[in-house]
C-alpha cells in the first residue's frame, strides 16, 4: 500500500517566476514554471539555448544571484518545504546534502587549485562530519565508483591533470558523496564525445537505481532524453509547453514546437533528406511577442495564436500542452 509521503512529489515546482533586471528593462527568463517528479524518477527539461532551462536548475538550489536575478512569484516544494522561503544557512544545509547539483562544464565548475579529493571530500567532511581522513577515504570510493582507474593516485591531481570525461566522473562523484534525493543535471554530457556520453548515461542510470534518487537532466538533446528519462518537460523562451511521458512525446508529439524539435533529429533509416529547421531564433527574454510565444515560428500558428496565450490543455492523463491547436476555441477561430 502507497503512503501519502510516497504518493506525493518528492520535488513540486509551480508557476516559477524568475525576473533580471528593474524597471522597465525587467527580463521574464522563466515565466511561470510548473512541473513536478516523482520520488526515483528522472523528469528531462528539453529546449533550444535561451529557453531558460538552466536558470530554472539553478533555482531549485537558490543558486540564482539577487541581484541582478530576482524570484517574482511561485513556490518551490521540496519534500512539502518551500525552499523560496527558507534562509541562506537552511539553503546551505540542502546543497551538496539532499539536493545536489551536476553543472554544465566540469572546468569551470571544479577549483583549478584544489585538487578533486578536496573537493569531493570537503561536502562529506561538511555535512556528514567525517574526519579528513575518513573523508578522503570515502572520495577514493567514490572515485572508484564513478569507474576512475588508479582512484588513489586520481584522487590526489587537479583538475586541469584530468580528461574531459575523468572531469565529469568526478563531478558525479562530487554531487553523489551524501546521496542525495534529488540530483540536477546541468547538461551533463554537452562537452563529451558519444562514447563517453553513453558511458555517463549508463551510469546516471545505474546510480539512480542503486540510490532511489530523482534526477532533473537539462538537456537540448532528444537522444539524451531517449535514453535517461521517464517523463519530458519542453521548455519554450521561459515557459513548459508540453509535458509527457517520453514514449509518449515520441509516439504523438503535440505542441508545434516538440515537433519541430523532433524534426530536427537526423536518422539512419529511409532516404536521405534534408534535415528539418524550425524559422527564426528563440525570442529575447526581454522582447518576448503577445499570445503564445511561440506564433511567431509556427507553421500552425491563428489569428489567436497572436492575440493570446494558450490556456493548458490535458490531452491524455499525464500529458499536458499548451497549444491553441488542442483547444476548443482553436476550431472555432481557423480560417
């Protein structure tokens, strides 16, 4: 029999606003937010660069400088606590322990003077009051665990003496040492080659289960997604435009702009052909258009489409996307 505590998200984020700016150059880089995960479940955030994908990891963990950024509205509930609402030293008890965080470029993420034992060993030492012995003992493990050859010698180099792919393995190692319950993945595999990305892959998988930890993967990559997640969120200059099961987002894609993305994809079968672009660039997040955000690059867009913004529309249980196209008004406004 399912508990309430294991029926409920372990991480529920609803109508997140994040602003920069003031006044009247004020700029909505994520614009009313939802989604949630469930407890042991990988949710892939996918969009193109500028939809606001990283903003949107970043303020899960508080990680959002203020100023210039600034939290306008919604709430963030992590295991039933609002984490807008907490202070800066119950945040740092959060970071690195329950909630952690693997960021978009390992070299400019890892200290260059330190090296990745210390690093790895500073969160255990931090929030699980090891001592620097033990603490080295258990980045070692971790090292290994992570599939780093000569743990022991690694453990003791900087970063600048690791490969790209070692670099990312000892990022993973670093967000895993207090096994959390939420890890947020920043574009994880963007600077690796494919093999290596499918090695990272494999092993966020493996981890996962071996854990029961949830994972937010960031990603602008559908085969990512493919590989890692349960369900998708399809972000769109600041705001979810669709969310799915990722069968389901494969097998009847809904939203114009999840097509398009999916157009996108090369593929081996069939004749070759030209791959499909979507028109236009994603909007400023300081010249975003009125209606649906989306109009302006839509092969399917209304007279609506321009006057309006989509209400969300629940197409079967789970998935949910906001498109004129799927709404009742749509038919009656057409040419």
């Amino acid at each position: 029999m399912t508990t309430p505590a294991e029926a409920s998200p372990l991480i529920a984020v609803s109508n997140l606003k994040i602003q920069f700016g003031r006044g009247g150059s004020l700029v909505r880089a994520v614009d009313g937010v939802s989604f949630t995960v469930a407890r042991g479940e990988t949710l892939g955030i996918v969009g193109e660069s500028g939809s606001g994908k990283s903003v949107t990891a970043r303020a899960i963990l508080r990680l959002v400088q203020t100023p210039p950024g600034r939290y306008a509205g919604g709430e963030i509930l992590f295991e039933g606590e609002d984490l807008l609402t907490k202070s800066e030293a119950g945040m740092r008890a959060i970071r690195g322990n329950r909630i952690s965080m693997i960021f978009q470029e390992p070299m400019t993420s890892l200290t260059p003077v330190l090296t990745v034992g210390y690093q790895i060993a500073e969160s255990l030492r931090l929030h699980q009051k090891l001592s620097a012995s033990e603490a080295r003992k258990t980045a070692v493990a971790l090292l290994q665990r992570v599939r780093i050859a000569d743990a022991e010698r690694r453990v003791d180099e900087y970063p600048h003496q690791l490969s790209g792919g070692m670099r990312q393995r000892a990022m993973i190692a670093m967000a895993l040492a207090c096994r959390p319950k939420l890890l947020v993945a920043d574009e994880p595999t963007t600077a690796l080659d494919v093999t290596i990305q499918a090695q990272v892959l494999a092993l966020l998988a493996e981890l996962r289960t071996e854990l029961g930890m949830s994972i937010i993967l960031i990603t602008h990559n559908f085969g990512v997604v493919a590989e890692v997640a349960d369900r998708v969120a399809v972000m769109y200059a600041g705001a979810v435009v669709e969310t799915a099961p990722t069968a389901q987002i494969f097998r009847d894609p809904r939203h114009p702009y999840t097509k398009g993305l999916l157009g996108c994809i090369p593929r081996l079968e069939g004749n070759a052909r030209r791959l499909n672009a979507i028109k236009g660039s994603i909007p400023a997040p300081g010249g975003l258009p009125t209606g649906c955000r989306f109009h302006p690059r839509c092969p399917s867009a209304m007279p609506i489409c321009a006057a309006q913004d989509p209400p969300e529309i629940e197409i079967t249980p789970g998935h949910m996307t906001k498109c004129w196209l799927d709404s009742q008004p749509a038919a009656e406004v057409a040419p």
